[in-house]
C-alpha cells in the first residue's frame, strides 16, 4: 500500500513539473568584458515585387520633375529633404514585375533584380548623366514594401512592415510582442527566398552565436517562425487530460487518506 501512495505521489510531481514553463534566456553563453565581432550587414537586394521609391534630385527642379512621376507621395524641400507621405506608400513607386524589370521614365525598362539600392542608384544617375539628360541628377533609391512575416510561438503573428529597411531577428520579435512561454528560442527558423529557391535556416537564440547568422539581418519578405517547445493539445486532448489530472488527483487523495487511517489504527 505504502509503495503503490509512493508512486502515485512521484507520478503527480512528475506531471506537476512538466507542466512548468521553461524560462526564456537569451544569448546565455555571453560574458562580460569580452568583445564579440559582430559581421557587417549585408545590403538589400531587389526582389520582383519590390515597390521602389526612386527620387531624381537637381537644382533644376523642372528638368528632374519627369522623372518623379512614380513618387505621388514624395515632396522635395528647398534644401534637398526628402519627405513621404505615409498614405501614399502603398500607392507610389516603382513595382518590379515577375521578370526583375522596372520602366523608368527617359530610360526606359531596366533590369533591376539583384542589384542592391545603391547600385540602382548609381546605374540610373550614371545614365541620366551620360545621356546628358540631368547633368547634376543625384538619386536616391529606397524600398517601401519592406515585410517580414512572423509565425508559431509569438505574442502577435501576422506581417510586420518595416518603413526604415532595416531590421534585425531580435527587433522583429521584439516589436511582435515577443514570444510566448511555450517558445523554443533554440529553434527559430528563417526562411529566405532568392534566385534559387527558398532556403531555410535556424537560430539558436540562446547562443551569442546567432549575431553570426546570415539571417540575424532581415530582409524582405522573410518567414520568421519559432517553433513551440510543447506540442499544443487539442480542445478533446485538453479536456481529456483535464479529466485525467482529476482522477490521479482524487485516487492520490484517497490513497494517503487510506494509508494514514490504517497508520492511526495501528
């Protein structure tokens, strides 16, 4: 009688404890006082249905007009500030189509996929130079349809917009209200599209390691799930082992009622 109390006792505190949340810790190897290199971060390169906001600076604002037509929501100061209207992102720009093309006024379709922002920058302003449409054309390029998508064990999934560009894993969940109790941080996924394929690769946000991921920079159109540490039950599986934790619950409490009434009689 005594041992058949004993284990059910052991069972209760084994399924008492595994019921416990993990705690979460990030980056636990990280020590004080030491320098960890952190890599440079890498420069985002356009995506077919990238938007593109291309902005053709010039003192001769006349001539640098044309070629503003694909930027309703982009003003110009006096000074040479950019400035954009937050509603009229989703509206201007520069769509790439499926085959990594734009069509730019005066220079008409340019292949865009795979350059970075930069080298877009310089290609068109090179252009506009040398076909001696805008002798001092300066252009600035940016992306405005800058999206992660983020899933699994986070406190807000769903798609997050990204206005500055920029952004890394951290940040991301972060700004999604970071993740639930039942995340597993050792197993955070990242799935990337380029021109061969989709490729995924994983985090281990535990590790100061993860600085050195070629997925801590974001880029666009990333997939971002965190995988949960325990399997979630079912509203059937959940009720059942409700009734479960009920029984164990009640046959332990009348198992130690047993044991300690024949221990007074004795």
């Amino acid at each position: 009688m005594k041992k058949n109390v004993f284990l059910l006792a052991v069972c209760g505190l084994v399924m008492t404890s595994c019921m416990i949340p993990e705690k979460l810790s990030y980056m636990r190897d990280i020590k004080p006082n030491v320098r960890y290199s952190i890599p440079q971060k890498p420069e985002i390169r356009i995506q077919p249905d990238d938007r593109l906001r291309i902005v053709v600076l010039s003192e001769q604002r006349d001539l640098a007009a044309p070629f503003n037509t694909g930027v309703g929501g982009t003003q110009v100061s006096a000074g040479g500030e950019i400035t954009t209207r937050t509603d009229a992102i989703t509206e201007e720009g520069y769509l790439v189509d499926r085959e990594g093309n734009i069509e730019f006024p005066g220079l008409g379709i340019l292949r865009v996929e795979g350059s970075t922002l930069h080298e877009l920058s310089d290609e068109i302003q090179s252009s506009l130079r040398r076909k001696s449409m805008l002798g001092n054309a300066v252009v600035a390029v940016s992306l405005l349809n800058f999206k992660i998508l983020l899933m699994g064990e986070i406190n807000s999934i769903g798609i997050l917009s990204v206005p500055e560009g920029k952004i890394t894993l951290l940040e991301a969940i972060l700004q999604s209200g970071g993740v639930t109790n039942n995340a597993s941080i050792k197993d955070v996924e990242v799935t990337r599209e380029d021109e061969n394929g989709l490729r995924m690769t994983k985090v281990d946000l535990r590790t100061v390691s993860m600085y050195n991921s070629p997925v801590f920079y974001l880029q666009q159109n990333d997939v971002v799930y965190v995988r949960p540490r325990v399997a979630q039950r079912t509203a059937r599986e959940e009720r059942g082992w409700q009734l479960y934790s009920i029984i164990l619950g009640m046959v332990t409490t009348i198992s130690t009622t047993l044991l300690l009434f024949n221990v007074y009689k004795k």
